[in-house]
C-alpha cells in the first residue's frame, strides 16, 4: 500500500485550480464563473494547508493564510450574487456577453 505525500496533496490542488480556471475562462453562465472561482480558491486553499502540514510545523502560517482566503471568497461570492442579482434585475438574462456595456 502506497503512503499518501505531499504530492498527491498538490496534485490535488493543481487540479482544483485549473478546473476553475478552465470554468471561469469557458463559462457563459455568471453564477457557472463565480463557482469556478471558488474552485480556484479552494485550489490555492488546499496548497497553503498542504505547505503548513508537510514543511511548517511550528508556525501556523498556512493555516491563517487559508482563513482568510476563506473569508476573502465568501465576501467575493456575496459580492458577486448581489451585482449579478441587480445586472439580472436590470438585463433578465444569465449571460455574460449581455454585460458588455455595464
């Protein structure tokens, strides 16, 4: 049996991220990109804690940096939602090409 290492952990992240680079990049769908970055998020969110267990045992560094990443992105996604619910009041549509002028 195969002992799981920091790699698998970064593997994991990279993954993470660019499945949310991908989505925000390809996506039409507001709510479709505001979901990709909370992908990239929790990407970078998984590589701070992964360099924090495996290299700093002492301090608690990566540990702090993700709590704030955390709240960094439940502040972007209520920001978000709230612009997107006025853009939608305004346009009726999901679609981001509609926005081109706001």
């Amino acid at each position: 049996m195969q002992d799981i290492t920091i790699y698998h952990y970064l593997i994991l992240g990279l993954s993470l991220f660019l499945i949310g680079l991908t989505g925000s990049i390809l996506s039409k769908h507001v709510i479709k990109i505001l979901i990709s970055i909370e992908f990239l998020l929790t990407g970078v969110n998984l590589n701070f804690i992964t360099f924090a267990t495996f290299c700093d045992n002492t301090a608690l560094d990566g540990y702090i940096i993700s709590l704030f990443y955390v709240a960094i992105g439940a502040v972007e996604l209520a920001v978000g939602l709230y612009i997107f619910y006025f853009m939608y009041s305004k346009k009726k549509s999901e679609n981001i090409d509609d926005y081109g002028e706001l």
